[in-house]
C-alpha cells in the first residue's frame, strides 16, 4: 500500500476536472458527512466537478449514506447510483473513497472464487486515480482483504476520515 499526504491529495483534487467522493461506513463513524461537503464546496468553487457514488449498501442500513448526506445538505443532484456512476470512472480524475471497503472491493467483480464475487460495486479502481481515507489496515464487515488498496493507481491517505478531509478542505483552499 503506498502512503500518501493531505497537502499532495490536495493538489490533486484541487486541479482536478471531476471528482467523485465514495462514502461508506468510516464515514458515519467519523461523522464525516458536514466536513465532506465543506470540501466539496471548496473544491466547486475553483470549478471542479463533485459528485457523491451511493452503493446500495454502503454503511449498516439501507439509506445510510444518503440520510447522512442529506443532514449536510448535500444537493440529491449530486448523489449517483451505480449504473450512473460507474461509466464516468475512466474519465474521473480522483476518486476519494471516505471510509468504505467491501462496497469497492474488485473481487467482487475480478475474482470468481472471492465470497462475494459477483456483488456490484463502486469502481473506483478504473478512475485515473484513487485515494482510501481510512484509519489503517482495518477490514470492512466481510473480513476480506481488498487488492484495491495494491492496485498502481491508489494511495492511502491514513486518519480518521473527519480529521483528513477538514485537512483537505483547508489545504485546498490554500492551493
Ligand atoms: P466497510 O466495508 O464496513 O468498511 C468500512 C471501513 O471504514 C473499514 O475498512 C475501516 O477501516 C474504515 N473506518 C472505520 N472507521 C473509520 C473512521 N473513523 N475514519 C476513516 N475510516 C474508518 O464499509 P462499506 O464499504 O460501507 O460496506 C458496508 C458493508 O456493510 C458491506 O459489506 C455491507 O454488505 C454490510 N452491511 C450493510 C448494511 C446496509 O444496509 N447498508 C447492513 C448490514 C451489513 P479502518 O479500520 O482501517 O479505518
């Protein structure tokens, strides 16, 4: 897995065409949900695209994600299901996965042996880059490892996920 840091996540995203955040459980846990759409409107306001991938069941209940990015004030335009979402992968600069795992796990798809093979999923890993805020190595609630996280084109970005993005909000508005 390769390391990276808030202020190099930042001029990513701060120079980026589009961007697409994938909630998952991390961020109800952190309570992510306010800070995140303070990014996403700092990140507006120098013109890139934001839009939220909902996968049908991030977090621990139906709806998780969209209530939590409701109570922030998210704009409903801004959420995408997966059929929507999924074909705008390749031409996606950053994906920003806050605090999900099994929910953008490849195998699913790649792996025919994998307990969950055959699962939709957020495809995170086919967008040009890809940045995993979560805390460090922790499993999703499948137990499994995800290759995501060893694939080229993705980095870690360690910490709670509250903590990371208000880093990131700020840094962005000082790029
Ligand atoms: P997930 O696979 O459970 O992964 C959540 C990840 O969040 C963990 O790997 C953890 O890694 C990270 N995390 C936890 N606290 C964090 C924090 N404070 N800051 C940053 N990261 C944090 O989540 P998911 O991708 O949303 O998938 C949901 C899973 O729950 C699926 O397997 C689904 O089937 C299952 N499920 C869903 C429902 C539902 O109705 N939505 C119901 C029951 C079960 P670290 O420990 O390294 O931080």
């Amino acid at each position: 897995m390769r390391e990276v840091h808030s202020e190099d996540v930042a001029v990513q995203l701060a120079y980026a065409r589009q961007v697409v955040f994938v909630p998952g459980y991390g961020m109800a846990t952190a309570q992510a949900q306010h800070a995140l759409r303070e990014l996403a409107t700092a990140l507006e306001d120098r013109g890139v695209t934001v839009k939220y991938a909902i996968h049908p069941v991030a977090g621990r209940m139906p709806g998780h994600m969209n209530v939590l990015l409701a109570e922030a004030n998210v704009p409903y335009s801004q959420l995408y299901e997966l059929d929507q979402i999924n074909p705008e992968f390749p031409s996606t600069d950053v994906a920003v996965v806050v605090g999900a795992n099994d929910v953008v796990n490849p195998d699913a798809r790649d792996n025919p042996n994998s307990p969950i093979a055959g699962m939709p999923i957020v495809e995170v890993d086919k967008a040009r880059s890809v940045v995993v805020l979560k805390r460090g190595r922790g499993k999703g609630f499948s137990g499994l490892e995800n290759p995501l996280f060893y694939k080229q084109n993705c980095e870690m970005l360690y910490g709670d996920a509250k903590d990371s993005i208000v880093q990131l909000a700020g840094a962005v508005r000082n790029a």
